[in-house]
C-alpha cells in the first residue's frame, strides 16, 4: 500500500494522541546526580518485508498503521503457535463495506472535490487504500436519505423513473467509487414499496397512503417486482451494476420513517410470484436476499409477539419455488445473538449468508474508540465472518458532525463509520471504519476463510483466509488489557506477531 494514501492526509483525519513516558533521576545522600546518558537512537521502522502488518489500538496510539514482519529463519519451537489450515476450507468471501445513503452522499459532495478524491481513494482502492468492496443503496428512501420517496410515487408503474436524490447524489458518488474500484460489489434495498401498492392489512386490504408501515397489497406482486426489475436497468443504465438486493429492509419493523410490514409467508410469495421471475424475465443475475433483519426475529419471549417469524429464512427456503429464486439471507444485530448465524448455516447448508447492517451512535458510545473497537471486531467484523458470512457491510459510511442530514422520523441518535465536521474538510474515523479497513485490507473479495489449529487465548479472536492470488490473510483482536504474543505458521513460513493490548491487527504474506 502507498504509505501516503495509507495516512490520511492531516487536513482530513484527526492526528493520534502521542504518549511519552517519563524519565525518573534519583540521588543519594548529597551526591549530585551525573550527566545524563545519551537518548538511544530510535531505530527506523521497515518500510517492506515478508509480512505487511496493519494494527490499530483502541487508544489510537495506532492507528491504521502499516509495518513489517520477516518470515523466521529458525526452527519454530513456540508453544503460542497458530497454524493455518488451507485444506479446511469454509465460505467464499464477497467483501467489506459501507452503506451509501443520501445523507453520506449530501456530506461527500460539499467537500472540496481532491479532498473527497482522496478519501475515497483511501477507502475504496485496492491498490493505494484500504480496499472497501462492498456497498448499500436503497431502493427509493431510506431513514437517511434527503427526503422521503420512491421511483413510481405516481401510480402505474409505467411512472417508473429515477429521481432527483439518485441522479444529482447517488449516482455521481457511486461513479465516483467505481473509478476507484471497479469490482465494487451493491446491494439495493427498499425501505418501502411506493404508498400505491401498500394496503393497512392483507385481511380488509384498505388503502394504506403512509410512508410509515402497512403492507404490500398481493394484487401488486407482479409491479412491484417490475419496479425492481426497472430499478436494476436503470442503475445499469448509468453505468451502476447492481450485485444484490433484499426484499424489504427490516421487515419486521413498522416504526421507521419509511418502513414496511412482510412476514415470512408474504415475502416467500413475492419472491416467487413477483420478485423471482420479474428479474428472470429481464435476464438479470442480481442476486436476491431473503430476511435483512435482527438475529432474534424481533421475538418478544414476555409476549410472544413474532413467535411465527423466528426462522424466517429457513421458512422460505421449504418452499422451492421460492428457493430457487434466493442466494441466502441476510442479518442485522440489533437484537438477538449472532450464534442464529450457524443455527441458520447449519439448517441450510448450502445458501449464502451476508451481514448487511449495524450502527454506532449515542446509545452505545459510538464516538468512544476505546468502547467500541474490540467489541465491534469480535461482535461484527470477526463474529460474523467466524458464523458464516461472506459479506460484512455497516451502516453510513459518512455523516456530519450534528448526526446529518437527518429527518423527523429517522434515527436522530446514529454517528457514520466517519465524522464530518462542517468544514467539510476534517474527518475523525469512528470504529466502523476501523473493522471494515482492518477486513478488507488483507482479505480481498474470493477469498476463501481457512482453518486453523494450535493456540488459543480468551480475549484473542481471529481469523484466516487464502486468497485468490494464493496469498493469506489473518485478521486478529485482542481484548486483553496486554499484548499478545502469537506465532503464525502457514505449514512453509512462520513468523512471530505481537498483537498490542486493546488492538486489532492484520496481516498478509505470500
């Protein structure tokens, strides 16, 4: 990686704290101290070797800082051994990334436009910066887009068009991340279908002209597929291949500032009567996600409010002909443990699973690095790779310093994966940033995650992939209130790692 894409420029992000230790002289009786010895001369860090190393402590006395490591020459006699395991091959990674949303777009675009090319290049490049591969769109509005909206706010479908938020926002942003990282891989999702087809209940089916809640009315099945079907071509259109879409964002959920109700049952019938073969018959490949929501269904054990829903993927995947029309699903962890990761993986084997939201913001210190680094990687970026995942994607790559741009109705209380003061020039990077870079960095999209043996200590979490030009990666967290001293061992190399106190660290090596 270029050392000077690698740190930020320091108009744009703000500089590490410096810490120094102190120097104690002590005397005896009356004899007067002596001449101090010379300072030792700090010796230079390796500007290259065997192993590139990117480590990040928790009290950013680290930050995204990228060293070396050389392979060791001697016989390898650590009892702190971790040896990587190629033949135990687990998922095929798709990548590491960011939602895009109107708000995020709204903040790029007021900075200077080299500042902004320097960001994303730093962010998005695979060559020059971290590498992020993997974006989130919505399909229409979203709680963070500029306002509230779809593409066929007009009744009939044939209204279909983008709007102004997609042309003027959302599409020059992504063209411009695509000239960065042309592999890029989007996702699109709706928070609601246009107010037209959504109806207050499938029993009385009366008009439900809100943005909040109500349903799809099953008589628009056949549109409302055509209404993505149409979304994709006209992304394709401008130049924006889309890789995957979800039904519905957080389906379960009701109380969002544009949100809509689809239990199991009617999201197994649109995707197999609406959604499936209106993408077939357009000879699109984009593939679809069922679910997008928490890890417990919204289960309420007190009530046993959602009691039906829990399993809901694996509900749809009974049904065949709604199965053939699905990659997998797709999680949330607002609520619910990730374990419902393998429970679902071990249920049905043979369908993807991808993580597609998480947020930081003033409910769970999000701004506080020192709370949220080692959590965030053994919860998120570790915790879900570890269960299956193939993709990790966070919520709101970019927002102000005032939580915006924002509307009534949306989350008034979520910060961005960065900080943007109202300078529009400085950038502080919060820990969604850190899990993602310190992932995408070293695990490049087609990796496959590996096994490993040997050692094991509470409060290390990692783990390894093979890439595809042969190489590996291991990403590493500790937990630990001090370093931890590891040796890795790919069966032809080993090396010895120091993994900092509070820190996550990756490696790649050939």
């Amino acid at each position: 990686m270029n050392k000077k894409n690698m740190t930020m420029n320091y108009r744009l992000f703000i500089a590490s704290a410096l810490s120094a230790g102190a120097l104690a002289i002590s005397s005896c009786g009356d004899d007067k101290p002596g001449p101090l010895p010379p300072a030792p001369e700090t010796p230079e860090a390796p500007t290259s070797g065997d192993v590139r190393v990117i480590t990040t402590t928790s009290n950013r006395s680290q930050d995204l800082k990228e060293s070396w490591i050389d392979f060791s020459t001697r016989d390898n006699m650590s009892p702190s051994t971790i040896k990587l395991v190629p033949s135990e091959e687990f998922q095929t990674m798709d990548g590491f990334g960011v939602a895009v949303t109107g708000s995020t777009c709204y903040n790029l675009l007021k900075m200077k436009p080299e500042d902004r090319k320097e960001f994303l290049e730093t962010t998005f490049s695979p060559e020059n910066g971290f590498g992020f591969s993997y974006v989130r769109i919505s399909i229409g509005c979203s709680d963070f887009s500029l306002s509230e909206y779809t593409c066929c706010d007009k009744e009939g479908i044939e209204n279909f068009a983008l709007t102004s938020e997609e042309t003027q926002y959302i599409i020059p942003i992504l063209k411009e991340i695509l000239a960065v990282n042309p592999n890029l891989k989007i996702m699109g999702t709706p928070w609601t279908a246009p107010r037209w087809m959504k109806v207050n209940n499938l029993t009385d089916l009366q008009p439900h002209n809100v943005w909040t809640s109500g349903q799809l009315n099953p008589k628009y099945y056949a549109d409302y597929g055509e209404y993505f079907a149409k979304w994709i071509k006209a992304m394709a259109d401008n130049g924006i291949k889309i890789y995957s879409v979800t039904p519905q964002n957080e389906p379960l959920n009701r109380g969002n500032s544009a949100s809509m109700y689809m239990g199991w049952e009617e999201e197994r019938d649109f995707v197999k009567n609406g959604l499936g073969p209106a993408l077939k018959k357009a000879g699109l490949d984009t593939k679809i996600y069922a679910f997008d929501h928490n890890y417990n269904y919204d289960y309420d054990p007190t009530t046993g409010a959602n009691a039906e829903q829990r399993g809901y993927p694996t509900k749809i995947y009974e049904d065949a002909d709604a199965k053939q029309y699905l990659a997998g699903a797709a999680y949330h962890n607002y609520r619910g443990d990730k374990d419902e990761l393998k429970v679902v993986h071990n249920a049905a084997p043979g369908m993807d699973l991808v993580f597609t939201e998480t947020s930081i913001g003033t409910w769970n210190d999000g701004r506080n690095l020192a709370t949220r680094l080692i959590d965030d990687m053994e919860q998120v970026a570790l915790g879900t790779v570890n269960r299956w995942c193939k993709g990790v994607i966070v919520w709101n790559l970019m927002l102000d310093e005032d939580l915006g741009p924002n509307r009534p109705g949306g989350c008034q209380t979520c910060y961005g994966a960065v900080d943007i003061n109202r300078d529009y020039t400085t950038l502080t990077r919060n820990s969604h940033y850190y899990i993602i870079a310190h992932m995408s960095s070293v695990v490049k999209p087609d990796a496959v995650r590996i096994g490993t043996t040997g050692f094991s200590t509470n409060g290390l979490t990692y783990s390894a992939f093979k890439n595809p030009d042969n190489s590996y990666a291991v990403v590493m967290s500790n937990a630990k209130s001090e370093e931890v001293k590891v040796t890795l061992d790919d069966g032809t190399h080993h090396f010895p790692v120091t993994v900092p106190a509070r820190s996550a660290v990756s490696l790649s090596w050939k």
